[in-house]
C-alpha cells in the first residue's frame, strides 16, 4: 500500500518502528538463549552416555582378579 494513498492514522511513527525493532532483537536474543540451553543440555545427556559407554573401556583389567604373584 503507498503511503500517500493511507490515512494519517495508518502510518507509524519511526518512533513505533524503532521500540518494534529493539522489542524484535530482544525478543530474538531470549529466543536464541533458550535455543543454546536446550541445545546444552541434550549434548550434556549425550555425553553422559557416551562416557558411561567408555568407561568400561578404560577401567578393563586383563589380570585376573585373583593374581597368584607368578608369572
């Protein structure tokens, strides 16, 4: 729609554009931090399973458990 063709009612001040915009951007930054956390946490989760899968691997002892002390 141009411009000249709305009522003066109809246009928005730059000032109402601007408090829009600033509304927007923080809104969008709330948005992208809740984003980061859930992505946080699901790769935390997925690492506690994966060490508890490797751990298995590190802690294995060839010995037996009894050891006779010969060779």
């Amino acid at each position: 729609m141009l411009r000249r063709n709305m009522k003066k009612e109809e246009i928005m001040d730059s000032i109402q554009m601007d408090e829009i915009q600033k509304y927007a951007k923080e809104l969008r930054a709330q948005e992208m931090q809740r984003i980061a956390g859930l992505i946080g946490t699901a790769v935390g989760a997925g690492l506690a399973a994966v060490s508890e899968r490797l751990r298995h691997l590190f802690n294995w002892n060839p010995q037996s458990e009894k050891s006779t002390g010969t060779v």
